[in-house]
C-alpha cells in the first residue's frame, strides 16, 4: 500500500511530537502493510517562507532517518502545501513536491472556492508542469459545485481521500461510490499521532475489500503505483 498522505516528521507542525512517536507510527504503518509512505508536513506560506520551511524539514528528516529501519516503508518526502492567492507565480513551489516528483498535495481552503482559485489550480497544472493532487478531497464536496470538479477532471488534477472517509457511516457509501467510478487516485492515513490520529490505511483497505472485493482493490493499487511512477520527475 501507498500511505501519500502523513504528518510523520517529528516536530514539524501538529503531527508527531517526538522521534519515539514518528518511529512508533512508522511500525505500526508497516504492521499493516504500508510499503511506501510520504511524509507531508504542513507549510501555510502565511507563516513560513519555502526556504524556512525546507531547512527545518531537512533537520526533521535527518532526525527520522538515522534511525528509520529497513522493516519500515519506504520513505518519501513532501509537504501539504495550504493554498494562498497567488501560488502559481510562486518559483519554489516545485521544491515542496513530493520526492523525484511533480506530484504537489495541495490543501484547499474549506469554504466554497472562487472561480479565480480553481484556475489558479489549473494554472499550476496545466503551465508549471505540476501535477496537483488535492487533499483529503471529502472534506471539500459540500462546498462546491459539480464544475469544479469537472473542470480539475479534465485538466488532470488529482484527488487523494483520507482512510476515515471509508470508516465513517455517514461517508462511506458515498466515498464507495467515488472509489468505484475512479474518482479517487491516491489514499492516505493523513496521520498525526499514535492515539487520536494513527495509522489506519489497512482498515480502508479492508473495507473497501469486504464490499467491492479484492479484485477491485488490487486493481487501484497497481493504478495507484503507476501514477506514481508516471508523476515522477523528468
């Protein structure tokens, strides 16, 4: 499994406190068969500026990989990028992707977006060569209209979800739904902590097992694997 979506580094921002908890998320991911993780710390460009953002996560991840084991997955390194005005016409924005990628986690505001900021997305899509994955996509539907959606489908825009979009009863069937007519590309836990937030990709996944089947999981799997490998870096 891909867990894209964590907050993994220790003392980055509101995820992991401490080296001991980011090593204790990072077993228990493994425990479920995570095999690639991404560690996507937030960065508010109204708080920080890239440069500020990039050495303090250099010193995070030194930190967690002097003492990552080889039983755990994979790790990549990223951000969740908060959108602001403007973001598009930002040069180091492609150093927050996700590692040897093109791939930026983008958070969107929670309120309904403007016309303006949908282009704005497109425009770091389409003209700077990224490609935009939205994150935690559920948290955003009750706010838009169906053309937003439309226009980021067929511009190539990306949607991630988050596991508990598939546990909840009141989500669930819809976010089946979603994952059925390949709406979804990528999951992730988007876990903080090992008590109120933790890893829980596996229980997703087996959900999404016992009503679609294994077929279908398998099958989004290898999909999500090869958009991976497709949003790579040239």
């Amino acid at each position: 499994m891909i867990d894209i979506h964590t907050h993994i580094l220790p003392g980055m921002d509101d995820g992991s406190g401490s080296l001991e908890e980011s090593l204790a998320m990072a077993k228990e991911s493994a425990r479920q068969g995570v095999r690639l993780l991404a560690a996507t710390p937030h960065f508010y460009a109204t708080q920080e500026d890239p440069n500020s953002f990039l050495r303090r996560r250099e010193r995070s991840l030194a930190l967690l990989e002097s003492a990552w084991q080889d039983s755990f997955p994979t790790l990549l390194v990223g951000a969740e990028v908060r959108y602001f005005d403007g973001i598009s016409r930002v040069e180091k924005i492609a150093h927050l992707t996700l590692d040897h990628t093109r791939i930026l986690l983008l958070e969107m505001p929670f309120t309904s977006w403007s016309r303006r900021m949908v282009e704005e997305v497109v425009e770091l899509q389409r003209s700077r060569g990224l490609q935009v994955l939205l994150a935690h996509v559920e948290r955003y539907l009750k706010d838009q209209d169906s053309q937003v959606w439309e226009t980021f489908r067929q511009n190539g825009v990306w949607m991630q979800c988050n596991a508990n979009f598939f546990l909840r009863w009141q989500t669930k069937r819809k976010a089946q739904a979603l994952f059925k007519k390949g709406e979804i590309q990528m999951l992730g836990s988007d876990t903080h902590n090992m008590t109120s937030r933790p890893p829980n990709l596996a229980m997703a996944r087996d959900a999404l097992v016992k009503s679609l089947g294994q077929a279908v999981w398998r099958s989004f799997e290898r999909q999500s694997y090869a958009l991976l490998k497709a949003g790579m870096a040239p």
